[in-house]
C-alpha cells in the first residue's frame, strides 16, 4: 500500500500484493465484479481497510461504468447497494472514498480548507466524457475551492502502451486533444493521464502528484491490458476528524 498524509488527509494506492484470492486474480484483488470469490474480494476489501488503519464498514466503493457520473457520499449506501456512478464526493471525516482501476486513472482530490475529498474513475470514456471537471464541480457544491485543492492521480496505463485504432484516438483528442499519444512502435494511443492533468489544471488544481508508474508495465499491479481476465487495485481518500 502506497499512502500520503497531509495532515488528517490521506490518499493510498494499494498493489497486487497481500491478499487471498487466487490465480488470475492473486492476490489482492478489491474488485467484486470480475469473476472473482466473493468471500475472497471480502477478505481482501477488510485486509485493505486494515492497512489504511480503518474499519471495512468505513470504506464506500462504487459500481464503476465509464461515464461522469457523481454522487455524494455520507456513509454507507442505503441497502448497501451503490450507485452506478464514476465518482464519490463526501465532507463526512471516517468516510473512505475507493476507486477500482487495471490501467485506468484513479484520480483523488482533497480541500484540506473545505473538509472536502473526492475519488474518480477516469478512463479513456470517462475521461473523455469529462468525469474529472465534474468531480471538481460537485466538491465545489460543498464548499471546496480548485485552487486550495491537492490531486492524487495513481498507476495506470500510459500513454506509450495504450494503443487504440486511429479513428478511436482521433476521437478522444477532439475531447481532450492533450490525450493524443502515439506507441513506442509508432502506433496510435491515448494517453489518459496526462489528459487527466491537463483536465485538473483547467479546473484550477495546480498542487499534486502523477504516479510514475505505469499499470501495464508493472508486475505489482493488475493490468486489463496485458492481462485480460484479472483483479483490480483501487486508490483510496479520506480524512480523520479533528
């Protein structure tokens, strides 16, 4: 588990490493929608909340669907079924945001002024769709400003490995022209996150970090590109009370 602390806030990363589930899946696979144990997803859901020094019943995930929608969170989801959304917002301290990703950009954000934290989803439809500038507008609508807010954005498939069809990439850039990327052997890409940064500064954010790592390239993580059937990762926000 990779984890940042600014003061009560913390972003984190997990890996692949550390859980029960078997292969293709070993280990620590947060996802509960690939084909996986769902007691083992369990397991490794609590092992993950154990590591971050939080309960289970403290972490919110979502059901992830490539598009930009947000929903606000203040605890559990009713019935304990979530929403088909591609971000989380809460100003709720204890309340851990946790987005599931195998090459897509895990993108966290915080107003450490406002009390407010925010995690999305933003792959190439996400992204595109525009699910970053409406993660920034829904933490606005509780009270955060871009230019006081830290963004978090974790390993995920880059630019240099994201081959696409011509028509695919042409597509993307005429929504985020930044994303235009061509392969190491010449090929056309995409690359998600430098137009995930492009998206945050636009916003206003200028204060984070980009993960160097790229999800395809490293046996720490899962990857849907170099692997098909596998788990997922997730990255993690949230912040303590006073």
């Amino acid at each position: 588990m990779e984890l940042f602390e600014h003061g009560r806030f913390r972003f984190a990363f997990s890996d692949r490493h550390g859980g029960v589930s078997a292969a293709p899946y070993g280990s620590l696979n947060l996802g509960g929608h690939v084909g996986d144990d769902p007691e083992a997803v369990a397991e490794n859901r609590r092992l993950a909340a154990k590591s971050l020094g939080m309960a289970p019943g403290s972490v919110v995930y979502m059901r992830q669907v490539h598009g930009a929608g947000v929903a606000v969170v203040r605890g559990p989801w009713p019935g304990g079924v979530s929403p088909e959304v591609d971000a989380i917002v809460t100003d709720r301290p204890g309340t851990v945001l946790a987005v599931l990703v195998a090459d897509c950009t895990p993108v966290l954000l915080a107003d450490p002024v406002a009390g407010v934290v925010a995690a999305a989803h933003a792959g190439r439809p996400g992204m595109a769709a525009g699910v970053v500038p409406a993660t920034v507008a829904a933490m606005r609508a509780l009270g955060a400003e871009p230019s006081r807010m830290l963004a978090y954005t974790g390993p995920a498939v880059c630019g240099a490995c994201y081959e696409v069809p011509e028509q695919m990439r042409a597509d993307v850039a005429a929504q985020v022209p930044e994303s235009w990327a061509t392969t190491r052997q010449g090929t056309p890409a995409v690359d998600v996150p430098a137009g995930v940064w492009v998206q945050l500064r636009e916003a206003g954010i200028g204060d984070g970090r980009r993960s160097p790592v790229c999800a395809k390239e490293s046996a720490d993580h899962y990857s849907y590109r170099r692997e098909g059937t596998t788990g997922r990762f997730a990255g993690f926000a949230w912040f303590e009370d006073v």
